[in-house]
C-alpha cells in the first residue's frame, strides 16, 4: 500500500495491474492539483511485497513528472531485506545491499525507517532518519498501557542484550532479565532457555524488533512460566509479521502489542485478518 501526503493529508495511491502482472499506479487529479502547488511530498510506502516496491518506484515517477523540482521524503515503516545484511553462503546476495541502491538512486530528500533491524541495513540508506524502539514505546505508552518502573524487559537473546539494556535505562524499566539458548552441538536444535533474573511475580515484557512465525517467543514464554509464574507476561515487537497466525503467539502471552508496519490494514483488537483478538493490541504508524 502506497500513501501520498501534500499538504492534504494521507491519501492511497490507486494501482491497477496488467495482465502481465506490472502495477500502474496513478495519481489522482486530486492528488495531481495538490502536487502542483506543493513544496514537497512525502509517501508513506508498506511494502510487503515486491510488486509494492515496484510501485514506489512508479509512484515517484510519477509526482516528479507532475513536479519534477518537487521535494519527496519516504516513510518506510517496514524496510524490506533488513534481515538480509550479510552474505552468509558464497552465491547469495546482500539484500539489503543491492535494495538500499534502489531507494537511494530515488534521490529522496530524506528516508524515515521504522527500528530496522540492523545498524547495517540503516548506514546503507542515504539521508536516514531512524525511529527507534524507545520512541515508539514512549509514544505508545501514552495510552497508559504498562507502567514501565514496574516492568521487567526481557531479552530474548544474545543479540538483543544491548538494544534492551539501552531501552530499559531510557525508559526507567524496573530491570533487564538476560534470555540464553542452549542448543544440542550436533543437530542444533534449541533445547533449553535459561533465565538470569527469577520471573516469579513479576511484570514481564519481551521485547524484539519482529515476529515472523513466533516460535521464538513461544518457546521462551514456556521457559518464562516453568522458571517462575509471572504477574503479567506480554511481548511487544515493532514489526508483526505473524505468518502462522497471531493466535499461536497470543496464546503463550497476557498481551501482544505491536505496529501495522508489515499488516497496514491492522487495527485495534483483531487477528490482522479482521477477527476479534482480545490480546492483540495493533498500533498505527
């Protein structure tokens, strides 16, 4: 989904599709009228699928053949190919590498992405600006949803020590509890979590910048529980991708809260398919 803002507020961009499978995206004459005595526009993309970063690309063809002075900002609230900074096997190719030479060949006046995955997937990208975890959840706890001084943040991993630790002193949390794997040496398959904090009573939150099927953090919610029942235990990520499902996670969780980023039509209470989910808590970026 592509969204254009100048000075109208947020508006879709419609996209038909050939029957060779090529998106045509156009700018509504609305679209066009405000283009044409704006100073600069900027475009909201969620990309989730190649066919949409094509798009992006058709759509700042077209604002710049409608005002080819115009300045154009991009908001990406999920960056594509961010878990793909490295070439782990000879043959492959460095996603993010090669995707962050399409944005910037786009020349736009400044790149907003929304707590990417890695630094390296950032310094890639000309003219980034980065919204980070500490932002979002500040912003977020506005709503009064957690009392952060009363809260355990959890790392989930080893990777994700320090982004926790630097959160949790930013925000005032109650204290860091330190997941570790343990794997069998020779299939290495996971076979144990451990803890270095007891759980037992406490307000727990895990903490990640994304779920894909979840497995990760149904395995440690059980390892959470067996090590010491929690008051409360919830799972905030910044980007939802949840492909087995939102209710495989909310099942292991009091709570799960995280952005639209990668379901843009997610709101409220709902499975990202529009079912009601009580535990699921969808928030708008």
């Amino acid at each position: 989904m592509i969204l254009i803002n100048a000075d109208i507020g947020w508006s879709e961009v419609a996209t038909t599709t050939f029957k060779d499978g090529c998106p045509n995206p156009r700018l509504s004459e609305h679209q066009v009228q405000k283009l044409m005595v704006s100073q600069r526009a900027v475009i909201k993309a969620y990309l989730t699928d190649m066919t949409e970063v094509f798009q992006l690309i058709l759509v700042v063809d077209a604002i710049r053949r409608v005002r080819p002075d115009i300045s154009v900002n991009l908001v990406l609230p999920y960056l594509p190919f961010a878990r793909q900074d490295r070439v782990c096997n000879e043959g492959e190719a460095n996603g993010i590498a090669a995707f962050a030479r399409v944005l910037n060949s786009l020349g736009f006046s400044a790149i907003e992405l929304l707590d990417p995955h890695s630094d390296v997937a950032a310094a890639a990208i000309d003219r980034c600006i980065i919204r980070d975890q500490a932002e979002l959840l500040s912003e977020q706890n506005n709503l009064g949803w957690m009392d952060f001084s009363n809260t355990w943040f959890v790392a989930p991993d080893a990777g994700a020590v320090k982004r926790v630790k630097l959160l949790a002193h930013k925000l005032d949390a109650a204290g860091v509890i330190i997941a570790s794997k343990e794997r069998d040496t020779e299939t290495m398959q996971l076979t144990k979590t451990k803890l270095d904090e007891d759980t037992t009573g406490r307000n727990i939150l895990v903490i990640d910048d994304l779920c894909d099927g979840g497995r990760t953090f149904i395995a440690l919610a059980k390892a959470i529980r067996e090590h010491g029942e929690p008051e409360t235990l919830r799972l905030w990520v910044t980007h939802g991708i949840f492909s087995y499902g939102t209710e495989v996670v909310t099942e292991h969780f009091d709570g799960v809260y995280t952005t639209n980023s990668f379901q843009p039509k997610a709101v409220g209470h709902t499975d990202g398919s529009g079912n009601y989910n009580q535990k699921m808590h969808w928030f708008q970026v």
